[in-house]
C-alpha cells in the first residue's frame, strides 16, 4: 500500500484533565514533557515543523487555587514557543476552592484567557467554551457558541472546525456514559464539520471508542494525572490498578485539502499509539469511518492464539489465582477485557465470575494477565473459562479453559 501524501498547514495539541497541583507533583512534569515532545515531533517532520497552538480543555488545574494557576503561567512561560498560542477553557475542578467567579477572574489575571474563545489559527477556526457551572452551560453561553459556529460556517462550510468543551458529549465518545452533558449537542448537529475535544472522563485516548461519529465528530481528550474507565462491571471497578500511570494527548494536523489526522500521544514513554484517527471529509458525515453502525457491525472476533494457555497457581483451601496470555484481534491493536468465570466440576454451577481489563491503555501492555479467586469450596474441582472481549460488544472466538482443585 502506497504510502499516504499528507502535507499538514496546522498542528496542534489537544489534552485535558492536566490536575496540577499546589506543590510539584508529577503533572507538572507530564505538561512540561507534553510540551517538549510535541516541539521535537514538529521539528522531526519533514516539511511542516511548528505546533501552533496548545489547547486544555479544562480541569488544567486541581482546585483552581492562586497558586496552582501560577504554577501553570510557569510552566506555559518557560516551555511555549512565541509560535504556539495557548487557549485554555476551565470547569468543574477550578471551580472546586473559591468558586465560579473568582476561578474565571485568575483565568483572565494569570493566563489571559477568557474562558469562552474564539479564536483564529492559521486559518482555522478554534472555540472553546467553559461552564457555568460545575460542568453544565446556561442559556447565554449556547447561544454564543451557536454564534461563535455560525460565524465559522459562512467562513468556509466545508472547513474543519475544532471545538473544545470540558465533559464529553452524551452518548459519544468512551467515558461519555458516566461523563457526558448533552446541553450543546442540538447546537452542535447544525455543524457537521465540526471536531467537539473534550474530556472530564479520565478515559484512554487509545482506546477505539475515543473517537466517536454520527452527525458530527468528537474525540477524547485523556488526561495527564490518572485513568478512570466507563464500565462498571470491573474487578477493580472503574479505577484500574496502578492508574496513576496515565499521561496522555493528542496532537491534530489539518491539510489544505480539509483532512484532518490525529494522533493519539503517550507521555510517559514517548511514543505514538497504533491508532491514526482520520477524518477526510469533516463537513460529510456519510463519509464518516468511526460510527457505530459500521463499527459494532463489522468488529472481527478477537481470539487467542494457538498454544496458549491458561495457569492455575496459588490454590488454597478457598481460593486460587488465574494467569493466562494476551488474546489478538486482527482489526485492533489490542483486546478490551477478559471475563474469567469458575464453575464446579461436578455440576456446572458457577461459582464465581469476574472480568479484567488487558490494560490496554498502557503502552507497555503486560503479556499476561492474571486475577486472584476467594470464597471457594474447599477440595472441590473446578473449571476456569477464559473469554476475550472486544470493544464493540464481540467476544472471542475462542476460550480457554483449565482444570484445578482447591486444597
């Protein structure tokens, strides 16, 4: 396959959720290599080598404290390039200390920025709206971004449009289940071609579902402080072990054609996710590659591969640890999750049930995963199956299977 011509005209970062804090703390890190990263990326490209705007779609700070703003102006003042304007919308976790207004006016003192923007770049129309309160928008500040996205659409209806908003929209992208505020969405199907960044979530930006289509686009944002998923049928809940390990962006090119890449970000370890998001015609939803209807439809099986194996170590008189290896999926880079379920051997019953995720948000994925069983019957034999689960509702086409008997 010829390799894909792209010459990009503009390129920007997108993140949220940065949580820095009062003192130094490890998100002041992560922004500061964020920012970094993305100049040695530009610089690294053959032909176009700036990054022309960073964009924070809120939650840049914990509690909107005076010095955690101050923290931030730091970090922008030192590490931004005069090339790179900086936007930057706020919401629910500034609004957390002194409350809605005094949060707004340290925007405007410290960092210069309004909040609501619309703002030109390269050509491009950028809009960011933050909340009125908590995470929800009233009625004047509809109406302005209907205002703002009108302006932009007699500009050039076919044009991109970025969009940015700190929870996602319901019913969109991952982490909309339990994150989402649907206030702008009958603002927003009036405007195909716009690109809605938003995320209050804490959702990976590499899982497929981050990108969402239907009468327009919209993509998460992730965060650079912890992982929190949108399901709720996990072992550990939706806070994931060791979720600490999370420090994610994306970084967006546009081309004069109108085409749009995005490319999820890994901070931690420098590196870009498998997925290239891409959206050719913004202003045509037919055709949109990312929508539900042709993704839960066309999702191949995942499955493992042939000679693997399930382990059982650990067994006590009540209880026993399963380890087993990675499932594959031959149109995904990695598999969603594993439901691990234990039945007696003598009767079929199940006796416990769970299920994991492959910690696919990690860039360094693990090679096996394993999860510990208690409250067993003592000498009695059981059978572990072991499924693999995709992200759009298919399961393996496989399972594994083992045997063991408690002490």
């Amino acid at each position: 396959m010829a390799k894909e011509i792209f010459k990009p005209v503009i390129r920007f970062i997108a993140m949220s959720d940065v949580h820095l804090r009062d003192e130094h703390s490890r998100e002041h890190d992560r922004l500061v290599k964020a920012i970094n990263d993305a100049y040695k990326i530009a610089e690294a490209h053959p032909e176009y080598k700036n990054v022309d705007a960073l964009v924070v779609a809120g939650d840049l700070a914990t509690s909107g404290s005076e010095a955690q703003f101050q923290r931030a102006k730091e970090i922008f003042d030192n590490n931004l390039k005069d090339e790179t304007k900086l936007i930057v919308s706020i919401a629910s976790h500034e609004f957390h200390g002194a409350g809605v207004e005094p949060a707004y006016e340290k925007l405007k003192r410290i960092l210069n920025s309004d909040g609501d923007t619309h703002e030109a770049v390269n050509g491009f129309h950028f809009v960011a709206v933050s909340p009125s309160s908590g995470v929800s928008v009233n009625d004047e500040k509809i109406a302005w971004v209907r205002e703002q996205l009108t302006q932009a659409h007699k500009d050039d209806p076919r044009k991109p449009v970025f969009m940015f908003q700190h929870p996602h929209v319901s019913g969109t992208v991952y982490g909309a289940t339990n994150w989402g505020e649907d206030e702008l969405n009958i603002v927003y199907n009036d405007f195909p071609q716009i690109l809605v960044f938003s995320g209050h979530s804490h959702a990976p930006i590499n899982d497929p579902r981050s990108i969402h289509q239907q009468h327009y686009t919209c993509l998460g944002t992730g965060s650079l402080s912890y992982f929190e998923l949108d399901e709720f049928d996990k072992a550990c809940n939706t806070i994931p072990e060791n979720s600490e390990n999370c420090a994610q962006m994306l970084i967006v090119e546009a081309d004069a054609q109108n085409r749009v890449r995005v490319y999820p970000y890994d901070i931690l370890t420098g590196n870009f996710f498998q997925y290239v998001w891409k959206i050719d015609e913004p202003s045509e939803p037919d055709s949109f590659l990312y929508t539900d209807a042709k993704r839960y439809k066309e999702a191949l099986a995942p499955y493992f591969k042939d000679g693997a194996e399930a382990v059982v170590s650990d067994i006590t008189e009540n209880s026993a640890k399963i380890t087993f290896p990675q499932a594959t999926c031959d149109d995904q880079p990695f598999v969603n999750s594993y439901d691990i379920v234990i039945r007696r051997k003598d009767n079929g019953v199940i006796e416990s049930q769970k299920s994991i995720w492959s910690e696919y948000y990690f860039y360094n994925m693990p090679e096996t995963r394993s999860i510990g069983f208690d409250r067993l019957n003592s000498d009695t034999e059981y059978v572990a199956r072991v499924t693999a689960k995709g992200f759009f509702h298919n399961k393996s086409s496989n399972s594994l299977t083992i045997e063991f008997k408690t002490k």
